[in-house]
C-alpha cells in the first residue's frame, strides 16, 4: 500500500498548472451535474496541498451561491472544521488552515469533500495514510438510513486503480468525484 500511494502521489504531483485549472472547473461542473450541492448548506472542502485537485471554482463556487463553507483543522488525531476566512496559519503538516472563525465538528457539516490518493470504482478510497478522516468520521458508520454528512472523493481521473483493499477503519464515501465523471 505504502508504494501505491507513493506512486498515485507522484502522478498527482507531475499534472501541470493548466490540466489542473480545467480540472478543477470540470470537477465544478460534475458536482453541479449531480446535485451534490441540494439541500446543503455547511460545506466541508480542501485547498489543495501535495498536488491535490484543484478546489478554487467548487469554493469559489459555494462562497458566491451563500453556502457556509468551512476548511479541515488538524486538532490533535482528528479533524475540526472551521469557517473560510481571510487568515491562515501552517499547520504541522505545511498545510493552510483558517484561524479566528468558527470552529463545528464534523457531525454539523451537511457535505464534507475529502481529498484522496486514490480510488477504485466501488468507491474504496487510499488516503495520505494518517487516517484522520476515517477518525473523524467514525460516527458515521454507525449511522443506518439518511447519513449526514454526504461524503464525497475529489481527485483525478488518473488517480483510479483497479482495486483498492478496504479496512475495518475505513469510512465509506458516498461517491467520488472526477473531472470526467461521477461515481455514485
């Protein structure tokens, strides 16, 4: 697993600057497609770090049609969700987090779109390798008929492999989403 992920890390990171900007409003385009985004009004996403897909036009996206929009903080093993705002500070990882807003765990969020490594088409997902999502997300395993948060993969098309092992830990996604398509 430990290559795998170095090796889908790698293609990420060599996609140019252009490939990324349409990526990234493809990526858009998909999620309004699918209706993803009714009946939502807490949206978790990402800025992309290590190569990561482009988020700028689904943020800049939510921000214009009055969703509340909220970016991933590390705090401790898990993660909490603080409001976008205009100030960021690094954390341990190297990556932008907000800091003076609002801070709301993962339970009040109505989508949280994660970034992944890679994925295959029954929706198993390889993550950086920490498991902070599937920490923070634990509770929704348990959780039987309508699942609050929706959780949705964002990643490139070149990130898909045949098949990914899942574990007892690992909390399933309710699609993924590409720039070419969605994965329901």
């Amino acid at each position: 697993m430990k290559e795998l992920r170095k090796e889908l890390r790698e293609i990420r990171r060599s996609i140019g600057q252009p490939l990324r900007k349409r990526s990234g409003k493809n990526l858009l385009h998909q999620c309004q497609k699918n209706a993803i985004f009714r009946n939502a009004k807490h949206v978790a996403i990402f800025i992309p770090n290590d190569g990561e897909i482009e988020t700028r036009a689904i943020i800049n996206f939510l921000v214009h049609q009055g969703y509340f929009v909220y970016l991933p903080i590390l705090v401790g093993e898990k993660l909490k969700f603080a409001k976008l705002g205009k100030l960021f500070r690094k954390n341990r990882f190297g990556i932008e987090e907000p800091i003076f807003t609002p801070l709301l765990g993962a339970h009040r969020m109505d989508i949280i779109l994660m970034p992944l490594v890679g994925f295959d088409k029954n929706k198993n997902r390889l993550g950086m390798g920490g498991g902070f999502y599937d920490k923070t997300l634990s509770f929704h395993t348990k959780l039987k008929e309508f699942r609050i948060p929706k959780l949705y993969g964002l990643a490139f098309d070149a990130q898909e492999v045949d098949k990914l092992q899942s574990e007892p830990w690992d909390v399933p996604v309710d699609g993924i989403v590409t720039p070419s398509r969605f994965i329901d």
